[in-house]
C-alpha cells in the first residue's frame, strides 16, 4: 500500500473552540509481515474536544480497534505506529518513553475494552485486579484506602454489594457483570478521555443499553470525553455527538451524528446508512408475490435430482394440501444437569412452546442468550431429543420415526449455523464440502453432482472456480454462502438459519440476507431464522415468536410486533434496539 | 441504578460547537463488490501450510536428511560396511584404534565400532517404528471412542487409560522384560514398550476430538444424516489427527531411547543383537581408558532421537497455526 | 474445594487397583517359577519347594493372592527383596537419599526451566531466545545416561571438579552433578513449555488490560504473565513425574547414588525378578501420589477449578 496521500493531509479537521483533548495525526501503523509491511491505519486524523463523545465505526479490518490501541501504545503483537501523531492534552503519546505513557494510561486515558470474557484475569479474585488499579494510578495508598475506592469504583460501575464480590474470581460474573467491572477499572482513575472499545458487542441487547446508559452517565458526570468504537452505526449515532467512519485504514467520512446518518455523502458511508438493520424498517423484497405463485413448483434442476435419485418416496409439489412446513404443538426439552453433591439440577430450555411455520414464508424467533431458541432449531433438525410435544414436518410428525424415514426428512429441511468459521469442515475443498448432501443421499452421479455444485455456487453468487478451494480461503460471508449452497444441495422445503448472519459484518450480512430472500423467491423455501437481532428480524420475516426463558411470550406478525408490542419484554427488546429512537430523515 | 435515561444524541453543554463534516474523495477501493471474491489469494489449509512453514526452516531439512539417511543405513547396512558387526572380533584389536578399513577403531571385545553402529541402527528403528504402529493403533482406537462418544465409554477407556499411564513405560517393559528374559527380541521389546507408551497418544487424540466434534460442520453433517461413524472417520478425525502426528513422531524418539535404555540396563537386546544401548553398557567401565568406545554409540543414538525431536518440535509449530503467529 | 479434592481422591482409587492389579497380573502370568528363579541353578528340594510356596500363598488362587499382597501394601508391607531383607528396611535407608536428590532435580529444573522460559518468550526471536531453544532441544535429545556418562567425563575425569561416584553417606555436594544430569532433560521440557505459554499469555486481552490500567511492565510481567504461565507447567510436572523416577534409577545406578533408584538398579542388572517388582511398584505408588498432589495444587493456582461445584 502507498503511504500518505495528499487528500489525507486535509483530513484532519480544524476545530476553531479551545485547545482539543486528543488529537490524531496522520497516524500510520503497519504490521510487519512476510510480504512487507501490511497498513491497518493509513494516515488517519481526528480530534476530540474535552468532554466530547466521538464514535468510531468501521466493519472488521477497517482499522477502528487498531486506531484505539495505537492512541495507547498497545498495538498487538508485532505492530509498529510507522509515522503521525497522537496528541493528548498537547503531549505527542507516540514519543514517550515506556514510564511516560505507563503514567498516562489509566490516569490519563481509560480504556474498556471489547470482550468481557477474555480481559479479565482469570486467576486473580476481581477485588484483587480493581485494587491494581487503583494503586498503580496513586488514587488511593494504604490497604484500606485502596480496598475502599476499589469498592467505591465498583458500586459505581453498577455493581451491586461490591464489597462482598471483591473476593470472588472472574468466571463467577455474567458477562454484563464482568463488563461493569471493566468500565470501573477503566474510569477508577477518573481519566480525562475513556476509550470504549466495543464494550458492549458480545453482550445481550437489553444489558448493553443498560450498560451503555450507565456509561454514558457515568462520563457525562465527570465530565470525561469518550471514544467510542463499534461496528453497529446505529449505536454509534446514539451515543456520540460526532461519528467517523472507516473504511481500510482510513477515515472516509466523519463530522456531525445526525448530518452524516441524514446526508451521507461518502458512497462507502451512504452504503453502510443503508444497510444498517437498525436504521432500515421495511423486508426485503425479492419478488416475493411472485414466490407465492410458482414457489411450491420444484425447478427443473430439483426434477432432476428426483429422477436421479432412487427415493421415489419424495413428496412430490408440498404445500398443496395447505399444511404448515412446521407445527410445534407442546414442545419441550428439559436437560439434566450434574449439580452439587450428586444430586441433578433440571434446565427447561424449551418450556411447552407451540408455533406454526406456513409454507415460502419466514418466521423469525428471536430471542436473548439463553431463551431456548436454538435449542428449538436442534429440535427440529433431530439433533436432540424432545423431552415432550409433538414436532410435525411437512405434516409427518417426527415423533418415532424409523431410521429410514428420519434419513429422508432429513433432506426437506437443512440448517445454516452461525459461525462461519465453525460451520465447514477446514480440511475439505468447496466442492466436497457442497456435494457432500448429494453424496450422502446417493443423488446422482460424479458428473450430475459436479453440475449441481456448479449450479448451487452460482444460485449464492460464487464463482464456479471456487469449487477447489478450501475454507480457510474465504471470507465469513462467502463461507456463509457455502454453507447456504451446501443446505440447498437436496432441495429442501425448509432451512433453518440458526443465527446464520449474526457474525457477519453490515454490508455483507445485508447482502446474505437479499441472497436469502432472492432464494425463498426463486425456490418456495421456507425459513425459520433464529437470531438475538430483533432489527435484522424487520427486514427477513413475516412472523415473529419472542422467546424468553423457554418460552415463547409473543407471537404475530413482523408489523403487529413492532407496531403495537403487547408485552412487556418485546418493548423491553424494541426499545434496546441500537438507533431505536432516533428520528430519521430517510 | 440511573440507567433508564432516554437515549439522545449527546450534547457537550455549554460549548456548543461546529463540527466540520469532512469527506475523503472516493477512490474506486471503496466502490468494489462488497465481499468481492478475489480468487488469486494463494491456497491455503492446515497441511500447506504447515508445509509452506516448513520448507523454509533449514532445521528441517537437516532432520529430514538425518532420518532418510537413517533409515537407509538401518535397511541396508551391510551396503556401508565390509566388516560383520559380530563374528570377526580379536580381543588383539582389543579396544584398538582407528585403522584402515575401521573408520571407528574397535570395542573391547575387538569388534569393529563402525560396523556395529551401523547394524545397531537396523534395532533402534525397528523398534522405533514398531512401537509407534502399535501406540497409534492402540492410542487412536482409544482415544477416538471415548473422545467421540463421551459418557460412560469414556469414563470406562480414560479410566484404562489411567491405569496404563501410571506405570511409566519404561519401568513396565523392565518388569514384563525381566520376567521375558528368554524371550528377547525386536518384537518382544517392543511390544513391552508399546503396552504401556500409547495413553500418551489417546489423551491428546480424546481433548482434540472434544475439541472438534462440537464444530458446526459436525453438526451440519448430522443433520443431513450422515452416521455417527462416518462422521467420526470424515470429519472429525481428520481435523483432529495434528497433534497425533507430532506425537508419534516425538514417541518414536522416545521408544529408540526406551529400547536403548533397557538395553543399556541389561534387559534388553540379547548380546547377539547389535543395540547403541548394549554397546554403551559395555563400553561405560572403560570410561577413563577408552572413552571414545563410549562415545561413538551414545553420539549415534544422540543423532538419532535428536532427528525425531526436532522434526517432531517442527512439525508441531508448523501444524499449530497460533505457534506460527507466534514466531 | 473440598468437593474437588474429594472427586479427585475418588478417581485416584481405581486407578491404585487396577495399576497394582496390572502388575501383580503381569508377573502372575508370565513364564518362569519365581520359586524355582530363587534357588538359580541349585535344584531344590520338593517338599521345600511346596512350603516356600504356602509361606508366599503361591497355592492360592489369583485373587486371593492378590488381595493378600493389597493388604500387606496397606500396612506397609512391600515384600522381601531377593537378599531376604524386608523391602521397608531397605526404603527406610536409601529413600532419604532419593528424596534429598529429587528435591535438589526438581528445584534446579523448576527454577530454572522457569526462569530461562520466561525470559526467552518475553525475548522472542532475540539471541537468548534462539540459543535456549537450541540448547534446550539438545538436552531434550540426550538420553538420561548419555547425559551422565557425559557430566562424569567432563567434569570427573576431564575437569576433575567432582567425584564420578558418590561418596557415603550422599553429602549434598556429591548429589549436585547428579542432580543436574538428572534434571536435565526435564528443565529443557520445562523451560520450552514455559516460553510457549508466556508467548500465548502475553497476547492475551487481559495483559493488555492489564497494561491500559496503567500497570507497569514490572508488574505486568510477573503478576499478570507468570502466574498464568505456570499452570501449563505444573501439569507438565505431573506427567513427567514418571520420567524422573526412571531417570533417577539410571542416575543413581551410574553415579552410585545409595538411593531408591540405585537398589532398582541393581536388581535390575542382577536379574532379580521378585526385588524389581517390588520396587517398580513403590515407584509406581510414588508416581499415583505425586500426581494426586500436584492435581490438588493445580486446584490452587487454578481458580476456576476450585471453585467449580
């Protein structure tokens, strides 16, 4: 890559009031590798005033964490900062010596922090590493003084009876605990500027705005200014007076919230404001009237599957007769878990939950960590065993199904999972790993099987010759498209996406879910789309089942669910919903 | 807790000012296909990888030379040498020096050093390589079956698995070879070290496969019916055989040394089988007067583990993608 | 806690059996009469043989002798080794021995492979770094007695600083060389396991953490990245617990250590069957215990262990 541009000289925004708490210049970090050095920031500038909020966004790789621990001085393993400034309170941070900017950190500038499961030491008590904190920053000396602002810090962060806690080891927080841990560490110092590095992304919806509105108090109180980093730009544009958004190492875009979500005028940012789930209200519409016509009819490919494939059995044009693709009627799945003293605790995860999926439509369950919903999916794909209820596929019930009968409902409905890293085996090429359905089934030959690959890479938009690559090649979205081609390989009525875009970056994930759409169109599918985003719901989903603890507490329509919400907790879920509440223009 | 604040665009109070709105000129960088397939990437998964680490290391070039070179000599010895290692001993070459012909000088019983070095590594090889077929069978087979299936199968097979790894395996094969002692041969020293060698193999297999079998990839072939079995043998094995192979290849070093020592400890080879381990067993009274017969055996079989070792290592940074970005 | 060391002692109990059982059945079905072994080439009287055979219960069934041995291991009772003395009276002697060696080994490998571990993955790809990992691999690849044939040479014969054997007694000093050699490969083991997980720890988030805290390096480095380092090497300790039990028979043989290992030792080279079972399965109990300690202590360093229910 080249290093400064001219154009990036004139990105550093004059600021005309008072001297800026933080000034980026020009900033360069590279990453030494066997191809020469590789830029995560190229000439990057920016400036926060005191007690002034910027929000960072950037999808992954577009430099954002970087840029927070270059201000720092903790780049990851072998980055180096390659030229630029970083001035904090008029002090160029990139030239200190290693004592210099230690006393800067933590008293200076506090950070928090993105995962909260991996940023506290495991083997140290949370009292223990508070007490660090506060020590090394000379807020307190003496052990009880310490011991009291470390308790102090805590409550603070919202941490209720911090005092008995102190004592107790990271693994005995939620994740929501953990991360008020985290923001008292990193505001324990009262610094003048709080880097927050995604603090809330690997968190519940409902806890980050709780979360995020104790932050926001906390900061604005002290009069801190805050640096926020996040991939989401509806969140961003909630929280921040000023957004920068980046794009490959470089700022693209940046200046006021609301102008730059009413009137973005980079193409790259225009894109993003358009694909944000948060900020979108309608479904996507392939043709989808047209879906409702011809959808049930299977293609000709599909034809010539079933007359290659031995199983005559295959119901042939489903949904005729009016049954849903899926009934749930009672559903329940109670698992036994080890306890104490060898007696057995009893989890219901799925607690008597009935729906209904009509065939070419989608329904969406959504719900928060732990609410049961893909407990459910493995329920339906067969891949646990129920503890009571009936599970009715197509309208055959599943319910004692022989060995036989189970192999082939098994090809009418196909899973897509979440992690595109977990979801295809590494150690097979595309081909294999998209035949794979085919070759299980015995549809077909070598030759009529290479042709299916062929077909199914270009219905999700791959090149053909990607057949021999391996996993490890590709990007998460194009994996995820493998994984789609490789559900679709039989033909299924029904695919069950168990969070399949929830990993995913905004643009990609809005380019998943139009394929998605374009499919159902294209081929009649039916779709149960499990996720924790209740927005992305908006825009996939004709119904929705709410669940919480196992059980489902609402279920309409899309509309009648973010219209007119008759519980309690969907409008607790609605209303966390980053960029919620923002008036839009658009 | 104050957290039920509504959320609004923040506002610095009082000093209400201008924020200029800046906007790069767009490069055509910005306007490629979102997650555009770039094809020409060069290839890439676990083992070409790992083969691409390792053929830039000089280390493993030097081993793998030093184990062809190894095996050869172990295959066919007599290729390298004139003198039978055993039957054309003098006791007047009685710890003699080096003359032509006897690159190495002689033992204390006369015979040629240089001879039996070379047929001493037909012994440790084939033990080596008949202790790793056994603890790979025995290892695989049990650490897949209570790695894969789990619950009381594994509670039964870690258990076994316990018990043969509480006795260290060198002491086992002293036991069963001194007991053995009419018995000794290549398979019977073997088969001591192997019994007891293999729970090393089956735990790292079992945590790599309870690593693997919870994989999405799994559980997308269970849903399209594909048999546990063939599961465990297509996907789940296959990902999870790294580690196994660095294992081996540091148990083979580990069973030359075993062979070695039990030789070395008189319970091993017979005299009438050439072994470093015997040799040095009768070379260490004369290791004020005559070092170098102590020497020559203790430095092959040095050459020899040292080669293992350190493919082994190598291999194990090279398949380990977090040791890779670790150098 | 309690609940741990409890499962923990609870999973040692069928391992105990099924290892003394594993030997006991070996030496039980393997050919030879260790009656008729102990006269060598002297043909014995019948009628003594049949009495020495009640007075050692070989009459009886398989487990009945078995069970007869568990519970003489119970109340302490090894056997009798092949000289007629009582196993117990022999470990009484040389077991101080042994232990005084092993605490020296176990010392100089931990703090030590610890020590150059450490420095070495904080010095990543430096000169230390690349000549301890070398170093480390040739000491890995020696065998235990090259090692000390090797040491004996050197610093006995060559240099002359030491004895190549031990004195009586095992005065401290005498023990120092043997305690290196048999330390030897261990440290290595140690030191590479220790550079490797300080590597791993380093890039993790909670150092960095750590370090926004405004902690200093000083701080950082033993509180935040040794401590989490040592676990992987305690396990590691554990496990190779075994191997130093041989490496100390094969030490204390060539150096003539008057310790456990060296009375093995001998047995072992004379070819005395009954002496060497005995003593494998001393070493063997030793190794169970050991490894039960060292899992206890893991609890200690490990507190998501501990605190699991």
């Amino acid at each position: 890559m080249t290093a400064t541009e001219p154009l990036e000289k004139s990105a550093s925004a004059v600021v005309p009031l008072g001297q800026p708490l933080l000034e980026v210049r020009d900033l360069h970090v590279g990453f030494p590798s066997q191809d020469g050095m590789v830029m995560a920031l190229d000439g990057v500038s920016m400036t926060l005033m005191p007690g002034g909020t910027v929000a960072v966004v950037g999808e992954s790789g577009s430099g954002k964490s970087t840029m927070a621990h270059a201000i720092i001085n903790l780049l990851p393993g072998s980055g180096l900062i390659t030229g630029g400034q970083v001035l904090f309170d008029g002090r160029d941070l990139t030239a200190m010596s290693r004592t210099e900017i230690e006393s800067v950190r933590g008293r200076g500038i506090g950070f928090v922090p993105q995962d909260p499961m991996s940023n506290l030491n495991p083997v140290w008590s949370v009292g223990f590493q508070m007490e660090e904190a506060v020590r090394a920053n000379g807020v307190a000396t003496g052990r009880k003084n310490v011991k009291r602002e470390a308790t102090k810090a805590l409550e603070l962060a919202g941490l209720k009876d911090a005092e008995k806690r102190l004592k107790q080891f990271p693994h005995q927080f939620s994740g929501g605990m953990r991360q008020r841990v985290l923001i008292g560490m990193g505001l324990a110092a009262r610094p003048k500027l709080l880097i927050a590095d995604e603090p809330t992304s690997a968190l519940d919806v409902t806890v980050q705005k709780v979360i995020l509105d104790h932050l926001e108090t906390m900061t604005k109180d002290s009069g801190t200014a805050l640096l926020f980093i996040t991939h989401d730009l509806g969140l961003a544009a909630e929280r921040a007076e000023q957004l920068v958004v980046m794009y490959r190492g470089r700022i693209v875009e940046s200046g006021p919230s609301e102008e730059i979500l009413a009137n973005p005028r980079h193409p790259y940012t225009q894109r993003l404001v358009a694909a944000a789930p948060s900020l979108a209200s309608r479904r996507i519409q392939a043709s989808h009237a047209k879906a409702k016509v011809e959808g049930t009819e299977p293609s000709l490919a599909a034809r010539e599957v079933l007359k290659t494939t031995p199983r005559a059995t295959r119901k042939t044009a489903p949904g005729v007769d009016g049954t849903p693709a899926i009934a749930v009627d009672n559903l329940t799945k109670v698992f036994r878990i080890r306890g104490g003293r060898g007696e057995s605790k009893y989890l219901k995860a799925v607690d008597d939950v009935s729906f209904t999926v009509e065939r070419g439509t989608t329904m969406a369950l959504v719900g928060e960590s732990g609410s049961g919903k893909s407990t459910v999916a493995k329920l339906l794909l067969q891949l646990e065993d129920s503890t009571s209820g009936n599970i009715a596929i197509a309208g055959q019930d599943t319910a004692g199904l022989g060995r036989r009968a189970l192999f082939e409902l098994r090809s009418t409905m196909q899973p897509v999972f979440q992690d595109p890293y977990g979801s295809l085996d590494p150690l097979r090429n595309i081909r294999h790993t998209i035949a794979e359905p085919l070759v299980i089934h015995k549809a077909g030959d070598q030759e009529f099987r290479r042709q299916r690959v062929t077909e199914l890479l270009e219905q999700v938009a791959l090149p053909a010759n990607l057949a021999t690559r391996y996993p490890g090649e590709l990007s998460g979205g194009q994996r995820q498209r493998v994984a789609v081609a490789r559900a679709l390989a039989l033909k299924p009525e029904i695919v069950i996406l168990d969070e399949a875009v929830s990993a995913l970056d905004v643009l990609v994930q809005g380019q998943i879910l139009s394929l998605l759409a374009e499919l159902q169109a294209e081929l009649g599918l039916t779709y149960l789309f499990i996720t924790h985003d209740l927005a992305v719901v908006r825009m996939i989903a004709d119904r929705v089942c709410v669940m919480r603890q196992g059980q489902i507490v609402e279920a309409a329509t899309v509309d009648e669910v973010f219209d007119n919400p008759k519980t309690e907790y969907t409008r607790e879920l609605l209303a966390a919903i980053p960029g919620a509440k923002l008036k839009l223009t658009a | 807790m104050s957290s039920e604040t509504e959320p609004t665009p923040r506002v610095t109070p009082g000093t209400r000012r201008e924020i200029p709105h800046f906007v790069a000129a767009s490069t055509s960088e910005e306007s490629f296909g979102i997650d555009a397939v770039r094809v020409t990437e060069r290839r890439s998964n676990l083992w070409l990888d790992a083969w691409r680490d390792l053929k830039g290391r000089p280390l493993f070039w030097i081993s793998s030379t030093m184990i062809v070179a190894l095996i050869f000599v172990a295959l066919f010895p007599w290729l390298f040498t004139d003198t039978p290692p055993n039957n054309e001993c003098f006791l007047s070459n009685s710890n003699g020096p080096t003359t032509a012909g006897h690159p190495l000088g002689f033992t204390k019983q006369g015979c040629d050093i240089y001879s039996r070095l070379l047929y001493g590594a037909s012994t440790s090889l084939a033990v080596g390589f008949i202790v790793i077929t056994l603890t790979t069978f025995l290892g695989v087979v049990f650490g897949a079956f209570s790695g894969f299936y789990g619950g009381w199968v594994d509670s039964v097979l870690s258990r076994l698995g316990d018990i043969f790894f509480s006795i260290p395996y060198i002491l086992a094969a002293v036991v069963i070879m001194s007991v053995l002692s009419q018995y000794r041969s290549v398979w019977s020293i073997s088969l001591a070290i192997g019994l007891f060698a293999w729970p090393a193999t089956a735990r790292v297999l079992r945590s790599e496969i309870f690593r693997v079998k919870n994989a999405d990839f799994v559980m997308a072939s269970t849903a399209l019916g594909m048999s546990r079995f063939k599961i465990l043998l297509k996907h789940v094995l296959p990902n999870s055989i790294a580690p196994v192979i660095v294992i081996t290849t540091l148990s083979l070093a580990g069973a030359i040394v075993a062979e070695a020592s039990l030789s070395f400890l008189g319970v091993g080879m017979g005299s009438d089988i050439m072994s470093w381990g015997n040799d040095i067993n009768q070379a260490q009274t004369y290791l004020r007067t005559a070092p170098l017969t102590l020497i020559y055996p203790s430095a092959a079989l040095f050459i020899a583990v040292f080669a293992f070792i350190s493919l082994g290592e190598l291999v194990r940074d090279a398949l380990d993608p977090k040791a890779r970005a670790q150098r | 806690m309690t609940l741990y060391i409890l499962r923990r002692v609870l999973q040692a109990v069928p391992v105990f059996f099924g290892t003394t059982l594993l030997i006991y059945f070996m030496v039980f079905v393997m050919p030879g009469d260790p009656i008729i072994a102990l006269f060598g080439d002297k043909s014995p009287n019948p009628a003594v043989i049949e009495q020495l055979r009640a007075q050692y219960h070989l009459d009886q069934p398989f487990f009945v002798q078995y069970f007869l041995y568990i519970g003489g291991l119970f109340r302490g009772d090894f056997g009798v080794s092949f000289s007629g003395e009582a196993i117990n009276s022999i470990l009484q002697r040389t077991f101080p021995v042994t232990a005084r060696l092993a605490v020296l080994a176990l010392g100089f490998l931990t703090v030590a492979g610890i020590l150059v571990g450490l420095v070495s993955g904080l010095r990543k790809g430096k000169f230390f770094d690349n000549s301890s990992l070398g170093v480390s691999l040739v000491l890995i690849s020696l065998p235990i007695f090259v090692t000390a044939f090797v040491a004996q040479y050197v610093f006995g014969v060559w240099l002359g600083w030491s004895r190549t054997t031990v004195g009586s007694g095992a005065p401290v000093q005498d023990l120092i060389l043997p305690a290196i050699v048999l330390a030897t490969a261990s440290f290595a083991q140690v030191m590479r396991l220790t550079r490797s997980s300080t590597l791993e720890t380093m890039n993790q988030d909670f150092v960095r953490t750590a370090y926004s805290k405004g902690l200093s390096r000083r701080r950082v480095i033993p509180v935040h990245i040794l401590r989490n380092s040592l676990i992987p090497s305690v396990t590691y300790l554990a496990t190779d617990f075994g191997v130093l039990l041989v490496g100390a028979t094969i030490t204390e043989g060539i150096f003539n250590v008057p310790g456990v290992g060296n009375t093995l030792y001998q047995a072992i080279i004379r070819g005395e069957g009954p002496t060497v079972v005995s003593f494998v399965t001393v070493m063997v109990l030793l190794y169970l215990g050991v490894n039960l300690l060292i899992d206890l202590l893991y609890g200690l360093l490990d507190p998501r262990i501990r605190y699991v229910k």
